[in-house]
C-alpha cells in the first residue's frame, strides 16, 4: 500500500513539473486582406490546434522544445515559424499568402443528371466516433479511383447521431500521388451538424471545379474541426477501404472499414487542362 501511494505521490509531482514546465503560445491568423483565416491548422511535432473564427489560437508546448510550428490551410501557402522567432513572443500575428488555384477547363455532358461517382459502401457492425473534442488530430475517409474523368458537384456525409449543441466537420478531397496526399480543392468543405438522435445524411455542394480524373487515386479525408466540447458524434462504419492520417506527422494508417462518403457531379466531355 505505501508503495502504491509513492508510485502516485511521484507521478503526481512528475505531473505538475510538466504542467510547470509547458508554455502557452498565443496567435492570430490572417490573410492579405486582413480577414481572419478560420480552421487553419498549427501544429508544432505531436501538438495539434485549429484557429477560430476570429483566426486565434492556442498551442500548448513543453518549455524547451525548439520544433518549428508549421501553419497550414489549403487555401494558403504553408507558414513556418523558427524556434528562434517564437521563443522570444508569446503572441504572433501571422499573414498567411494566398494559394495561385490553377482551375481546369472542363466542358461538361449538358443535359445529364447527377450520378454517383463513389458509394459509401455496405454497412459494417459499430460506428466511428469522437467523444468530448473540439477537434481531432486525425481525418479519416474512403480512398478510391474512378473509371472516367467525372467533375464532381456535391458531397454527402452520413451521421449516426451527434450529442454536440454544434459541430463543424471538414472535408477535402486529395489526390494521392506517391505518398503525399495532395489537395485538389483549393478550399474546404465544410458540414454543421447540430444535436440529432436518429441517422442524417448532410449534402454540401462543391462550389469550385473539382475534377476527378480517370484511374487516379483519391482520398476524401474527414475531420472535426470545431465543437460545444461536451458530447459526441458518431459516424456508421462501412466496408470499404478507407484511410487514418494524422496531420501532425502525416503518418497514415489504412483499414477495411470507413465513414459513410457519396460524391456525386457528372462526366467530363473533355479537358484541356492536364
């Protein structure tokens, strides 16, 4: 018993050393035009946070660490800051530059109604869920190809039930090339789900082109971006080969089972752009 109350008595202490030892460090995002960029994400190492509305953020870090913090949204060039800059200010303003969007001419089959482009693939047991976050470290989704160049028009997620007063999930669609998921968006899209006891389906509409080219491999990535904090969302599981990336480090893990994704938009009679 009194080895016990040791073990807890140290990890206390050891805990309150590294609650003394971490230092908080403050931001605020803008663009070029001086508007406040929402969702962008920060991250220094394994830490992970997201500005709000207003472009402010939060990063706890341990006192020491000298890992750069890098700043990114996909409508933004990627924003680096050195150890040697933010050492020395707890408070950043950063100016995020704005992505060049290289859009594509594409002439679509007139007259045609909406197909499926990709399913969400037969119900599997259990559901994916997020419990108590205002946001996850992690984006998950289908991986798939597609057998023609299509252009995509909407987007539908299902939702088991969702606890949350509110809650803003993102997705964005990346080709996979290599390694590297790279985004074909040049901005999010983003889903509000509110408080709801019974399975939904949410559709967004993709606002920009968003072309989706024949035997190209792609990856609808999914991620609370925001939350009220207290509750939970739960997605239905289906099989169908799906991908976890961690948007930290990058690593990416991949399963059998995934998120209930649909994309659907129209075949592409011709592009001029590669």
């Amino acid at each position: 018993m009194k080895r016990f109350l040791f073990i807890l008595i140290v990890c206390e202490q050891m805990a309150l050393a590294c609650v003394a030892a971490n230092r908080t460090i403050k931001g605020h995002i803008v663009d070029e035009s001086g508007r406040n960029v929402e969702f962008a994400s920060i991250h220094a190492d394994s830490i992970y946070a997201v500005s709000d509305k207003d472009g402010n953020f939060s990063l706890v870090v341990p006192d020491g660490m000298k890992k750069e913090i890098v700043i990114s949204h996909i409508s933004y060039q990627m924003c680096r800051i050195p150890f040697g800059v933010y050492s020395k200010n707890n408070e950043l303003n950063i100016t995020l530059k704005e992505k060049i969007s290289n859009l594509c001419d594409i002439t679509i089959v007139s007259g045609k109604k909406q197909k499926s482009i990709v399913d969400r693939g037969v119900r599997a047991p259990g559901d994916v869920a997020f419990h108590n976050v205002q946001n996850t470290q992690y984006e998950t989704g289908p991986l798939f190809s597609v057998n023609k160049d299509w252009f995509v028009k909407n987007v539908k997620l299902r939702v088991q039930k969702c606890s949350f007063a509110y809650c803003t999930i993102r997705l964005i669609v990346y080709e996979i090339i290599g390694t590297q998921f790279v985004p074909i968006q040049h901005r999010p899209i983003y889903i509000q789900v509110s408080k709801i006891s019974d399975k939904k389906d949410f559709f967004a509409l993709v606002e920009e082109p968003l072309k989706l080219k024949h035997n190209h491999k792609y990856y609808i990535g999914v991620a609370v971006m925001a939350s009220s904090g207290n509750g939970e969302i739960h997605f239905p599981a289906y099989f169908k080969k799906g991908c976890v990336r961690n948007l930290c480090t990058d690593r990416k893990k991949n399963f059998p089972v995934t998120l209930g994704v649909s994309v659907y938009g129209m075949p592409a009679r011709h592009h001029l752009a590669k």
